[in-house]
C-alpha cells in the first residue's frame, strides 16, 4: 500500500515537473512530461546528467531533445513488452511440452501394460489360436504405439520450431533495444553497459582504456538553418565516419542528441587522441550534400575530449572528465582535440 507521504512527494514532483514545462514553453507530451518527472525525482543520474547538459548548451529544451532525450534514457517499452509477451509464449510452450511428455508416459505405460497383460497371456497359450490372438493383439498395441510415437514427434518437431523462431525474435528485440534507430550505433544504456564491462576488463587484465567524447559543431544552428531531415544526415554522416575510423575492439555508441562517444579499449591517453584527431579529420573531409536538392552544404566539423581512465576511477568520473576536455575544445575554437589530464590536480 502507497503511504501518504509517497503521494505527497508524488505530487510534489509532478508539480515541479508541470512548472518546468510551463517554464520553458514546451507542450505537456507525455514524453516530456516523463522526462522531467524522472529529472526532479533524481532516481536516474544519467538523465539529470542529460538534460543539464543539453540546457547548459543550447539554453533550453525544445519538445524534439525531450522526445529523443526520453527515448535514449526511459523508454524501453516496446523490448519490455515483446519480452513480456516472449515470457507468456515460452510459458505456453512448456505447458504443451508438459502436455506431450505426459501423453507419452501415459501411453508407455498403457502399452507396458498390454505387453504385460499379452505376455501373461502367453502363459496360458494352449492352441495356435490362442497364440494367434495373443500375437494379433500385440500387434495391435504395437501398431498404435507407433502412430502414437510419431504424433508425439511431429508435436515435438513442431514446438521445436516455434521455440526457435521465439529466439530468433527475441535476440532481434534484445539487439534493437540496444541500437539508435537512426544512426545504428548503440543507445546510451548500451554504451553505458558496455563501458562498464570494458573498465572491468582493464582493471583485471592490467591495461589501459580510454574514452572520446564527440560533439557536432554548430549543429543547432544546421539544423534550425537547413531543417531536421538535413539534421538526421548528419548525424548519419558522422556514425558512419566513426565505424570506418574506428578498428578492432573499439566501439562507437550515439550517446545523445548530436553527441557521440567512443570507447577505446587497450588505448592510453596519447593513443586516444590520435585516434580522436584522426576521426576528426576524416568527418572535416566529408562533403555534405542535401539529398533531397542535391546541394552541396559544406563541411561539418567535430570537437573531441579524450580521458584515460585512472586507478579504480568511477565510470561518471571519467565521462564527466572527458566530457570537461570536449567543453575545452569547443571553448578553444572547436574542430580539435583537447585531452583530460591523467591526474585529478
């Protein structure tokens, strides 16, 4: 049961979150809405982590960052409810495989039976019809067990097949729950389990990991100059540059909005930053033409902050470190790299 003061604090935070939307002009979507009421409830620090960082930027919010903001960080409701239905599914197959296997000991034992009942039987053979009926009815049982047998495996062929089209299904969801939809890296919950694991890899295997931190220069302004569709180009632009710069173990993940990151495993800070120089060079040399008009727009830059991660640092620590050396870029000028020192003085 909800205590009072669960609904008061409820209500308190609803009541924040309504004002800030009012605040900052933007309409009561759900997604919105949803946004900042995780924001002020302050349960997520990625997603308070987010939108200070997108307010910081561009000066406020408007409904399209909610939207993708809510996206990347809250809504996993369409892989919850396939692996909701996937569950009832399962659940359903196991009960007809009980099903089956329970048939198939019934009518095991039903025949063990018989053979036992045909085998007494033979006991008290005293005439070639008697022997005649005794075999004829093992006959019998032996010809229906068979028929039962391949029933039984044509349901069991079948469950099979459905099981591994529900896997099949499955391993698809998991993977889309995973990736942006428009850029096709992988989502910022993504990123942030994979970073988790690569930081315990190095920690254990004793070797270096570093992490880039990616933004789009002036992005804001191409997408309020040339509109969204254009906008969408770019950020595929970028994701594909960053797949063909990058080698080996190295993963590219969208980490929100037109900022990306790069997660460099067995890569020290000097090896992070010619890999961060190099993929800033390669997105400097792309041409960007307007699919729709066919216009040459130009080129798009990239500021880059590079961090190695230090002795049993935080995962947050050493985002927000390589998030600071991004910032330093971009307040030098942008179109460079700028690297987060290897010490906290």
């Amino acid at each position: 049961m909800v205590s009072e003061s669960e609904i008061k604090k409820s209500k308190e935070i609803g009541e924040k979150a309504w004002k800030r939307l009012m605040d900052e002009s933007l309409g009561p979507t759900p997604e919105s809405y949803s946004l900042f009421y995780h924001y002020y409830a302050g349960t997520d620090y990625a997603v308070n982590q987010a939108v200070d960082k997108a307010m910081k930027k561009d000066g406020g919010l408007s409904e399209k960052q909610c939207a993708e903001l809510y996206r990347d960080f809250i809504q996993d409701t369409a892989a919850t409810e396939f692996m909701l239905q996937a569950e009832e599914t399962i659940l359903s197959i196991m009960q007809e495989v009980s099903g089956i296997v329970g048939e198939a000991e019934s009518a095991t034992g039903e025949y063990g039976k018989s053979l036992a009942q045909s085998n007494k039987e033979l006991g008290d053979v005293k005439s070639i019809e008697d022997l005649k009926k005794v075999v004829t009815a093992m006959a019998s049982d032996t010809k229906k067990m068979r028929e039962k047998n391949s029933n039984l495996e044509i349901e069991l062929a079948t469950t099979s097949q459905r099981m591994e089209s529900l896997r099949v299904e499955v391993e698809t969801a998991k993977e889309e729950a995973k990736t942006d939809g428009l850029t096709k890296l992988i989502n910022r919950k993504a990123f942030d389990a994979t970073l988790k694991d690569h930081i315990k890899k190095s920690v254990d295997d004793n070797t270096a990991i570093s992490l880039l931190m990616l933004d789009i220069d002036y992005f804001k302004k191409f997408n309020d100059t040339y509109g969204h569709q254009v906008g969408d180009q770019v950020l595929k632009l970028v994701a594909r540059t960053l797949v063909e710069g990058i080698k080996g173990k190295d993963i590219a993940a969208r980490y929100g909005g037109e900022e990306f990151s790069v997660i460099l495993p067995e890569t020290n800070l000097t090896g992070a930053v010619m890999v961060g120089n190099a993929l800033r060079k390669a997105i400097a040399n792309k041409e960007l033409v307007n699919k729709n008009t066919g216009d040459t727009l130009g080129h798009v830059t990239i500021s880059v902050g590079a961090a190695e991660a230090l002795r049993n640092e935080k995962i947050e620590s050493l985002v927000e470190r390589a998030d600071k050396a991004l910032y330093a870029a971009k307040g030098k000028g942008r179109d460079q790299v700028c690297a987060a020192p290897k010490s906290e003085e």
